[in-house]
C-alpha cells in the first residue's frame, strides 16, 4: 500500500531509500540529526536490518516486494546501491573476494602472455637458427677460388681421361670389326670357290658355319633380350635342313617342304626383314647367313651334284628330279609342294602362337620384342601396316598370322621352277643376294656415314663449347654465386688468352676418324701424335701461373 514519505513523494512496498522530491532541494535538520546521533547500536542494527515485522514509528512502511510500483523515473526502478535495510553479510563479503578474483584474472592474463612471449622468443630463436643453416649451408656449397680450380682441373682431366677411354674402346671395337670383316669377306670367298669347284662339299661348310654362328647368335640375342626371335621361322628352316641332310636323306616329303620354305619364305625375307651384306657387322653377317645359306646349300645339292653321287648320298633328291611328271610319285608341282610345305609350316606356327604369343603374353606386352611387333613398328607408314594396325587389338595377331601364311605360300609358288631349272634357280639367288649387297652399301654410305658426322659434329660441338665457355665447368650448375663474394678474374682470363683448353679441334677431328674401319694408319699415327697427359699438365701450369 502506498504512504507518504516525509520528503513529500509517494512511495510504494519498495524497500528503496526515501527520494525527495526536488534532487537539489537539502536534507531536513532533524533528519541530518537522527543520521549523526545514531549510536554504533543503532547503525548495528541498520545493518542487520529490521526485524520480521517490526516498524519503527516514524518511519516511512517497507514492503518485501523488490519492484517500485510507485518510481516515477527508469533510473529510480535501477538504482545501482541497494538498500541499507537489504544488505547482508554475503554481499559483504562478495565484496571483499572481488580482489581475489581480479588478481586471479590477471595471473591468467600475465600467464597468458608469457606463453606467447616464449613462443616468439622460441619462433625467433628457430628462425635465427635456420637462417644460419641456410647461410652455412650456401657457404659450404659455393667454392672458393682455389676449389673452384681445383674441379676445374678436375673436370678437364676427367674429359681428357674419357676421350682417350673413348679412343681406346674404339680401337679394341675397330679391331674387332675388322677381324669380322675379314672373316664375312673370306666366307664369301670360300663359298664361291666351294660352289665353282666343289659343290658336294658345300653342305659340309654349311653344317660348319651353321655350328659356328647359332651358339653366338644364341648368347648374344639372349643377353639382349631378343630371344623370341630364335623362335622364327628362318631358324625352323635351317633346323629342318639339318634333319634333311643329316638324318632322313631319304625323305622325299621332308626335302620337298624345306626347299619349298628355303626358297620361299626364307630367301624373300632378305627383301622384307632387309638384310644387308655388312662385313664388319657380326649380326647382320649371321642374319644374312642364316637366310641365305639354306638356299645356297640346296642350290649345291639340286644342281650342282653328279646324278650317280646324288642317288647315292641323296636318294630323295634324285627321285624327285628323275620321277615323270605325271606320274602318282611325282612331287614337283605346285600343288604337292604347297601341300607338304604347308605341313611344317601349321606346325611352327601354331608352337609359335601357343608357345611364344600366348605364354609370353605378359613379356611381350611389358616390352620384349618379336616378329610382329618389329614388323607392326617397321611398317606402320606402310598400307599393308596402316591396314593391320586400324583393327581392334584383339585381331591384330590374327590378321598378322594370317597375312604371313598368305605371304609364305605366295612366295612357295615359283618353287618348282628353281627346283627343275638351274638358270632359273641361279638367276633368283643372283638377285636375292645382290639385294643384300644393295642393303649394304645403304647401310654403309648413308646411315654409317650419317651416324659418323654426327658423333664429328658433336665431339666438335664439345671442344668448341671447352674453349669459348671453361667458366660452365668451373661452377657447378646448381649452384648460385654469392655477389659478396666474385669468381676471381683470373679464372676466367684463360678464355681470352686462349690458354684453355689446350686442345685442337684438328687432332680431335684425326682421332674422331680413327674410330672408323676405314681409318687407315694415318689416322692411328694421329692419334700416337696427341700427348695428352703433357697437354693436360701444360694447361694446369698455365692456370696456376694465372691463380696466383
């Protein structure tokens, strides 16, 4: 219930202290006296607050409700001191605990910003350290002069040592290339002559040859990795040839499907595999060996032989040669020859399909190489290539299995003419050996001279850039120079004096020709002519005369 205050303002239940009307307006006298009179009892019980209850007279009517009903003003319902009469001893001590709770809440603070202070110093501290790594580290990486000449010996030595390594290399090679020069220009001698003056004996230097170049030819493809290729039909050939002379003389068929093979697959494949006749070359001497020989051998044993030798030692032969034509034995024509070369032929290539392209499917594809897929690489600009390669994967070896049966009976159609026909037979060995002649001068004049142009002009290249640029091989390529601290002059001055390299590009040309097999001695007396260990020690006395 409302009551008047003794200020003359309405007030409520509130428990607010009494608000004059007029906020300028003074405290009454008596009110100032009660205020400074009161006893330490009296402001005791002030605190404590009155009891449940109890109203003092002349005061104004407290009521336990917290809201002002009667406040005229926002500010009055909010006043920030509470009342005398509600104060207790909690809030007193709330007050008191309050410096605790700042000093706890600037130990946080100060704690807070000691991490970070570490922190700094810590990332500072890592910072410092890295950067004097990396200072130490560009340091140990840039040279100083002396080590910078010192490398530059070094290197120059080195490209000495490795040309004279080169031109050692090149003579064991060029003598082994003459020696096989040597040797595939004396073949050729020997089997003319055999052929000329004793064709009965050419099968045994066939057989000869034949034991001498397949072990080589086996070891060498198969350090190389081309050992798929001994599963050709061309090695077939020779080994069914070997039976035929060797083992079944008598057999009629097996002579048949050889000499249809030899003279067919076998001779045409000088043209398409283009075999060369390349003397100083190994490999190629062997490859045109292998594909040659068989004809060259048959050629000796059809014609050549005496009749009475023949049907003696070849019965198989001399049946075939003497047999009417139209009689039931009779083998000479072109459907019995196709028929029984067909024969071996299903065989090979089915072992083939089955033993290599199925088996070794893995291998192949992981890049082992094989017939077809030299042959895909050789003639893909070709139409024939151009016609396999646009099917699907899948029926590119078929297609390519295929196209060889057509390819090898084609070429077995002329067969019984060479057999019956010594000119016939002669002129087409005439021709498949002049092709591989052809192959071989190409090979010669333009790849072996292209190929030796090409090393002169890069050995030149090397020795120019030696002489116009040594500062290349004094500084290390990923290495940067500090600008505090220069590449000394006197390593560069050299260049303009033309003290280094101290190598002739004329005597590196003379040597450069010494690796070839028609170098001749002139060029080997080049080569004895250029003292490289005094060369070199000329040019490092000239440096070190210029470092110091």
């Amino acid at each position: 219930m409302a009551e008047s205050t003794p200020f003359g303002k309405t007030r409520g239940n509130g428990a607010g202290p009494p608000v004059p009307d007029n906020a300028s307006a003074p405290w009454p006298s008596d009110a100032i006296d009660v205020r400074s009179s009161s006893s330490p009892a009296a402001d005791h019980d002030i605190l404590l607050g009155p009891p449940s209850g109890a109203v003092t007279p002349g005061s104004p009517q407290l009521s336990g409700n917290p809201s002002f009903s009667g406040s005229s003003s926002h500010h009055e319902d909010w006043d920030v001191f509470p009342p005398l009469d509600r104060l207790t001893v909690l809030d007193i001590l709330d007050n008191f605990a309050l410096p605790h709770h700042l000093e706890k809440l600037q130990k946080g603070i100060s704690a807070q910003t000691q991490k970070v202070r570490k922190s700094k110093d810590a990332f500072k501290s890592r910072s410092q350290h890295a950067r004097v790594r990396m200072v130490e580290e560009w340091r140990r990486r840039i040279p100083t002069p002396d080590e910078q000449l010192e490398r530059y010996r070094r290197q120059m030595r080195a490209g000495v040592d490795k040309l004279a390594g080169r031109w050692s290399d090149t003579k064991i090679i060029t003598l082994r290339e003459k020696i096989s020069f040597i040797c595939g220009v004396m073949n050729i001698f020997i089997s003319g002559y055999l052929i000329g003056g004793h064709p009965q004996s050419f099968h045994i230097w066939y057989t000869a040859q034949l034991m001498y170049f397949m072990p080589i030819r086996v070891f060498t493809y198969h350090r190389r990795g081309y050992h798929y290729f001994l599963a050709d039909l061309c090695y077939f050939v020779n080994f069914l040839l070997m039976i035929s002379i060797w083992v079944f003389p008598n057999s009629k068929h097996l002579f048949t499907s050889v000499y249809c093979l030899a003279f067919g697959n076998n001779a045409v494949a000088i043209i398409m595999w283009r075999n060369s006749l390349v003397f100083h070359s190994f490999d190629k001497v062997t490859s045109l060996f292998i594909h040659i020989m068989p004809c060259a051998t048959l050629h000796c044993m059809v014609h050549l032989w005496p009749d009475g030798l023949q049907a003696s030692r070849f019965p198989a032969i001399w049946d075939l040669k003497h047999s009417p034509v139209a009689s039931a034995t009779a083998s000479v024509n072109i459907l019995s020859m196709l028929a029984w070369s067909s024969v071996p032929y299903a065989v090979w290539q089915l072992s083939y399909y089955f033993f290599i392209t199925v088996r070794r499917r893995e291998k192949i594809a992981a890049g082992r190489p094989t017939s077809f897929t030299w042959l895909r690489r050789s003639y893909s600009k070709s139409w024939i290539g151009k016609l396999v390669l646009s099917l699907p994967n899948a029926l590119q070896e078929p297609a390519f299995m295929a196209i060889q049966c057509f390819y090898a009976m084609l070429t077995m159609i002329p067969c019984p003419l060479w057999f019956l026909s010594r000119y016939a037979s002669s002129a087409f060995l005439m021709v498949v050996f002049s092709w591989s002649v052809y192959n071989g001068a190409t090979y010669y004049i333009d790849v072996f001279g292209r190929r030796f142009q090409k090393e002169l002009e890069s050995l030149k290249a090397e020795v120019g850039q030696w002489q116009s640029s040594p500062e290349s091989l004094a500084t290390s390529p990923h290495m940067v120079p500090n600008p505090d601290d220069p590449v000394p002059t006197e390593l560069t001055m050299p260049v303009a004096e033309g003290i280094t390299p101290g190598l002739d590009p004329d005597v590196v040309t003379a040597t450069v020709s010494a690796t070839e097999p028609d170098g001749g001695i002139a060029t080997e007396t080049a080569i004895t002519g250029l003292d490289i260990p005094a060369r070199l020690s000329a040019t490092e006395r000239k440096l070190s005369k210029q470092s110091m």
